[in-house]
C-alpha cells in the first residue's frame, strides 16, 4: 500500500493492476464509503475522468453497483496481489497467514469480506466457490475477530 500511494501522491498516476487489485480491493474488503474513494480516486489521478471513474471505481473495484457492471467483486488475498505484481517482496506481513500481528491485510480482510456478504454472494456462480471455501475454514472465527482488530487499528490510524 505505501508504494502504491507513495507512487499516487509523487506522479498522481499508478498502473491499472494497482489501481483495481492494490487500492480498489483494498477499499472492496475494508467496506470503504464508495462515493469517498471514487472522488478521492478523481483528485488523485491525472487521468482522471467520470467516463473511466465511475464503471473502474463503483462497477468493478467497489462492486457497488451491485453487478451491473462486473459479475462478480475483485476481491483477492494477498497471494493474487503477489502472483500479479512485486508488491509483496520486503512486506512485514506473511500472504499465507490469516491469523496473527503478521497476517496479511489482504489475506484476512478478503476471508472476513466473503463471510460478511455470504449470504449473496454463495448465491452467485462465479464467486460462490469463495464463499463456500471461506465458510469451511477452521479458524473463521479467529480470522474475523483478526479482521476486526485490522479494521479498528485502519481508523485508528495505526495501520
């Protein structure tokens, strides 16, 4: 995240990846406000314009739309973030761990986000696998109260 921003506040640009599978997931799985991260989104980028913003932001990052646009949300752990660019190498947090101070944001809060919206999303076929894996986890319980003490410390401004 801190290169991702780092990169946003110098050049007021990042590539596509980062914009939807760094920023976007992260405001997907932490439940930001979608209309506060899409004008954040507007005054942050130079190439920004409602055209683009609006379907990238509240259809695909967001998912608030409700599926018109995206069948499905772009939500990943930190496994996909690693597999799809460098941005996990040096991260003090560990991609495989769902539990713990050194699990990975990402990680937990994507478990946490397919349990918090299992009830629709089990009924959808190209994500209801997720869910259903999410809900077969021995430590669920564990990796939500994680989650939570995740999302406290992001107010908080601690993380």
């Amino acid at each position: 995240m801190n290169t991702v921003l780092n990169g946003v506040n110098e050049h007021s640009y990042s590539h596509h990846i980062e914009r939807l599978m760094v920023l976007g997931n992260f405001a997907l799985i932490t439940g930001t406000n979608p209309q506060q991260f899409t004008e954040w989104m507007w005054n942050s980028f130079i190439d920004a314009a409602e055209w683009v913003m609006v379907p990238n932001v509240i259809g695909m990052s967001l998912y608030a739309d409700g599926g018109m646009l995206a069948t499905k949300p772009y939500a990943s752990g930190g496994a996909y973030i690693d597999r799809m660019s460098n941005h996990c190498k040096g991260c003090a947090y560990d991609r495989k761990k769902r539990t713990g101070d050194d699990a990975c944001p990402f990680t937990v809060l994507y478990w946490d986000f397919m349990m918090r919206h299992q009830e629709t999303f089990v009924k959808n076929p190209r994500i209801a696998r997720q869910v259903r894996a999410a809900q077969q986890l021995s430590d669920i319980e564990a990796v939500q109260q994680t989650a939570q003490s995740i999302l406290q410390r992001l107010d908080a401004g601690q993380l």
